[in-house]
C-alpha cells in the first residue's frame, strides 16, 4: 500500500514534500479530492496495463483509472497537455511488456508528470530482481529506483522564509534566529 501512502502524503505534506513516486499504486478518491488545495508537486507514477493487483482501468467506487489519475496531476500543476514521449527499446523480449514515458513538463512551481506506461506489465517493480509469481509480466527494459532516483534529484524544495521571528526565551533558555528575513541559509542559536 506504498502508493496510497505516497499519494497520501503528497496530500497532506505538500509544503514538505517536494515530488513523490508511485509504482503500481494508485489513489484513492478521497485523498485526490483533498489535494485540491494544494500546492502543485512533482509527480512520477509507473504502471502496467495488466496489472491485476491494481487495475490499470481502475475500480468504481475506489480508485480512479490510471489515465484519470495522470491527468488530475497534470491539470493540477497547470502542466502542458501534450507529452513529450519516449519509447524505451524492448531491450529483455522474454519479459513479454515494453515501456513508455509520457513527461510533461516543466509545470507551474518547476514541477512536472512523468508517467512510465508498462503495456502487458503487471503489478511489478521494473528492473527488479525477480518477479513475484502470480503478479504478472516485470519489465526489464528500465530499473524503476533509477528513473525514480532520477526524477527526485531533480526536484528540491525552496527554502522557507524567515521573516517572524527574531528571539525569544522559554524557561530561562533565549534563542535566536538570524539573519532575519532569510530566504536560505539561517541560524538557530
């Protein structure tokens, strides 16, 4: 349940979280309908079109399809429509799935969408070590914690504004904070 819990905290830690990343986990409805009201954030998402663990098309009722969940994100981050998209050569054709990436980006707040479409993939971790019997085709043509790594070390949060707070004391301790305003570096003494 990693990808509800990721799409959770992009929810309700927006202002704390830079991007998130998502394999074969999808969101529930409520929890897409709570980051109306949040800041844009940087999104990547992989999932394959067989997956019967989590339904590319969706469930009624629970999760949206993937398309739908795609889509939120881009219109949420006021990102442009039209993808740039790459087809990764089918290097493993014993793995039976190929892989394509749909980015879209950059989007309001420097963040983008990229989304990593595994046709005939199942609930899997491309590149992973082994695949899980029952679980359907694991791609080989990519290695998710790369394009994952990848796609975080793009993406840091801006630092906060101090702007406040000066010093004050608490129970015989004094405290400061400094230079003041800061839109970096600061000290805490």
């Amino acid at each position: 349940m990693g990808g509800y819990m990721t799409y959770r905290l992009a929810s309700e830690l927006s202002d704390r979280i830079a991007a998130v990343a998502s394999v074969a986990g999808p969101v529930i409805q409520p929890i897409l309908d709570s980051c109306l009201n949040t800041p844009p954030i940087a999104v990547l998402h992989i999932h394959g079109t067989a997956d019967s663990s989590i339904p590319y098309n969706g469930t009624p009722g629970d999760y949206p399809h993937v398309d739908t969940l795609v889509n939120y994100f881009i219109a949420k981050n006021n990102c442009p429509v039209q993808a740039d998209t790459t087809v990764f050569p089918d290097i493993n054709t014993l793995d039976n799935c190929t892989v394509t990436k749909y980015h879209y980006g950059f989007c309001d707040d420097s963040t983008e969408v990229v989304f990593y479409k595994v046709f005939n993939g199942g609930h899997s971790w491309p590149g992973g070590l082994f695949a899980i019997p029952g679980l359907g085709n694991m791609n080989l043509d990519i290695k998710a914690s790369a394009e994952i790594w990848n796609f975080f070390k793009r993406h840091e949060l801006k630092p906060c504004a101090f702007n406040a707070v000066n010093e004050f004391q608490v129970s015989g301790f004094r405290f400061q904070v400094y230079p003041n305003p800061s839109n970096g570096m600061f000290n805490v003494q």
